[in-house]
C-alpha cells in the first residue's frame, strides 16, 4: 500500500507531516519576522482546528469554525446567545 502511494502523490507536493513540521520550524525561527512567524503559526494552528469552537445548547450540537467570521459577526452571534440563552 506504502509503495502504490508512493507511486500515486507526488513528491513535489508536501504532506500534511511535512507542512506541519515546517510551520512549526518557521513559527520557532527568530531569525524571521514576526509577521511571517505569527502566519506561520495560525497557519499551523488552523490545520490542528485550534479555530473550532464546539457550541452545545439544549441537546443540539454545532461546530463552529469561528474563522469564516468577521469580529462583527461573532459580537451579533454572541449576544444572540446570551439573549436566548433560557429561552
């Protein structure tokens, strides 16, 4: 199975192992800007789900993923929430 994988991906394209372990290594490299370490590690941080949140109400589960909304947008959900929290 190993070997027709080999065969099948491509060499050229990193894996997830890979891309991890490279926004690891960029995001603990000092020698790089700031800017360029915090990408590294939300970008680490995203494909690790860091960004989803698991809301529970009444039985009902949701996942989140708290990234594909702008700051507006997760001040109106939250009060939302709260303003129906017993209902």
């Amino acid at each position: 199975m190993e070997e027709l994988r080999a065969i099948v991906i491509s060499p050229a394209i990193a894996d997830r192992d890979e891309r991890l372990r490279i926004w690891s290594e960029m995001a603990r490299d000092n020698d790089l800007k700031p800017i360029d370490r915090l990408r590294a590690s939300e970008l680490l941080a995203k494909a690790e789900g860091d960004f989803i949140q698991r809301v529970e109400t009444a039985g009902i589960t949701a996942t989140v993923a708290l990234s594909e909304y702008s700051t507006d947008d997760l001040r109106l959900m939250l009060a939302y929430m709260r303003e129906n929290r017993n209902s």
